[in-house]
C-alpha cells in the first residue's frame, strides 16, 4: 500500500496505526515509564500472529512493535517478517537500542522493518533514565547504508533540559532526523509528571527545536505537533477529537485492546470489531493535556485534515523563507539558555 494510499486513512472510518507490545519485558527502569512489566513472560509467534491477522482484518495498514523492550523478544525479526507478509504498509519499532547489534539489524532489515525509533533522553545515564546516548553512539553508523529508516526520540522533562540540546546537535552532525517531546503523566498509577511550575524552560527549549525545524534541520516534528505542545504547556484549549481506540489503538501482549498507552481495557483484541472502534471515535474525558503524541498527532490530522495540511504546507513556506533570507542552519548550543 502506498503513503498515498495510507494517507487517505485520514478520510474514512477504517482504523489507521495499531501498536502491538510484542512484550512487556523491559531491560531498563525508567522512572517515568509505565509501558514495562517483567513478570509478564513474552507472548508466543503463535499468539501475536493471530494477534496481527485480526488487526490487519480490521483495516490497520501500519502497525508498530512496542515494548517493554521489543528486541528482548527473542523471535523479533520473524515477528517483522510475518507482518509483513500479511500486508501492513509500514512495520517500524521503537527501542532503547541497547540490545541492538549488527547481526539483528541484518536480521530486521531483511524481514522488512521500515522504521526504528531510538529514545535517547540524555548524552549520560541518570538514575531516572539510562537512555544515554554514549550508549548508542557507535550504533549509528550500521544504519548508514541500511534500507531502515531511523529516527531518535528524547523525553523532555526537567532532568533532561541540561543535555537534551547535545543530544538533538549529535543526531543533527550525522544526518539523523531528531524529536524532543514533552513528558507525559501517568494517567496509569495517576502520577503527574508535569510541572506546571516548571514549563517555561519547556516551551523555550520547543522554540529552539521549531527554529532549527525552519531553518532545514532534520527535526521529526510536525508544525501541528508543536502548536500542539506549546498550548497544552501553558494550558490552552485545542480543537480536536481524540481517535484513540478508533483509527488508533493498541494491543497489549496479552492479547488485550488498549485504545491508547494510558487508557487500557480488559477486552480480547480477537473480539474486536469494526463497529467496536467507531463507537471510540468521540472526544474523550482524558484528551485535555494528552501528551501521548502519536495519538494527539494522528487526532489533529483527522480532525481536522484541510487545516492540518495547511499549517504544514504554511511551516514549510516558512522554512523555505528563512533559509532564502540566509537563516543558516544552527544547534541548540548556538541558542541563549
């Protein structure tokens, strides 16, 4: 299927993205973090394949392994191979890396994997995160000449303010699209990890990433998304409708329907239909302040696609702007603190 072909996704009522936890087993702790649980043993092939039928029968054409850690899953790159071969558009996965090696990447890139997200949170490992990128640096380089398309993502928050800006400057020096996002709260074990005290430095640390954005840099955030960030930081409504559960959902790795990562049911992913997801296509109680930003993301595009695309197609004009009057390229270093 074609991105054309996904895109228009946005238009109908068939359910777009799924992410599948392939486990829940986590080689790291991070503070924030309510998506791990090692007493959960890794689903079986047997399991997350019938799994992957169901969701593409129910129209998903992308579909993303989820962890916990999905490398520790010890049949992952057949995992990739199946989905594939059962007709998703686009496999990608998100990892902390640490369990990558060149044999797996060989082993993911012939099976088929189209993505891999990397989140780093800091240049070194604190105790409330270890996504350090000293430990992934010399990784890199493998995906240079890999068909893999790669892209680092980093949790901001208040312990990651001092180094995230090196973090986003070392992928920029090699080439490699790089994102920020603002933490989320845990809406699982009710933890607010936002600090309404604490947002200025938030906001201005998204205005650097907006203008290295306009000046051409490879930064992997849509203009929407940063509008998006920049009101839910000082607390400003946004127009949209949530589509967790409808075009957007998860699936857990036993088997269960989660319409997001925050918001879970105990209900079989297997007993899910189509009419199922379009009773979630309503706004939701819980959708003020969302940080979980591929939902929000994917909900602003539906919502409301003929604006959508003309804030992104207004960013670029922007950006094309700024570089033509001699805005050059910049890092974060170059920015005032």
């Amino acid at each position: 299927m074609s991105n054309f072909q996904q895109a228009l996704r946005v238009f109908d009522s068939k359910p777009w993205v799924a992410h599948l936890y392939v486990t829940e087993q986590c080689n790291l702790d991070c503070h924030y973090c309510n998506e791990y649980d090692n007493s959960i043993p890794h689903p079986s092939v047997a399991d997350l394949r019938k799994w992957m039928d169901h969701i593409r029968a129910l129209g998903v054409v992308r579909i993303g392994f989820q962890g916990g850690e999905p490398l520790k899953h010890p049949d992952i790159a057949e995992l990739v191979r199946y989905a594939k071969s059962i007709g998703f558009g686009q496999v990608s996965m998100s990892t902390n890396g640490f369990l990558l090696t060149p044999e797996l990447l060989a082993d993911l890139e012939r099976a088929g994997l189209d993505k891999l997200q990397i989140s780093v949170d800091r240049m070194t490992p604190i105790a409330s995160t270890r996504k350090a990128m000293k430990s992934v640096l010399h990784k890199l380089g493998w995906f240079k000449n890999s068909k893999i398309r790669l892209q680092v993502s980093g949790v901001l928050f208040k312990e990651t303010l001092d180094e995230m800006g090196q973090v986003i400057d070392t992928c920029l020096d090699l080439g490699i699209p790089v994102h920020a996002r603002v933490i989320h709260d845990d809406l699982i074990h009710d933890r607010a990890l936002r600090d309404p005290n604490g947002n200025e430095p938030l906001l201005r640390f998204l205005e650097k990433q907006e203008e290295l954005k306009r000046s051409g840099e490879k930064i992997h955030t849509s203009w929407n998304l940063f509008a998006y960030e920049k009101k839910m930081l000082r607390q400003e409504s946004s127009d949209w409708t949530c589509i967790a559960g409808y075009k957007y959902f998860f699936v857990s790795s036993r088997g269960k329907f989660w319409p997001c990562s925050q918001v879970r049911t105990e209900k079989d992913i297997l007993d899910i239909t189509r009419e199922d997801l379009l009773s979630y296509n309503r706004k939701k109680s819980c959708q003020a302040g969302c940080g979980v930003y591929c939902t929000a993301e994917a909900s602003l595009a539906v919502s409301h696609p003929v604006r959508f695309g003309l804030q992104e197609v207004a960013g670029m004009i922007g950006s094309r702007v700024s570089r033509m009057r001699g805005g050059g390229a910049h890092r974060i270093r170059d920015f005032p603190s």
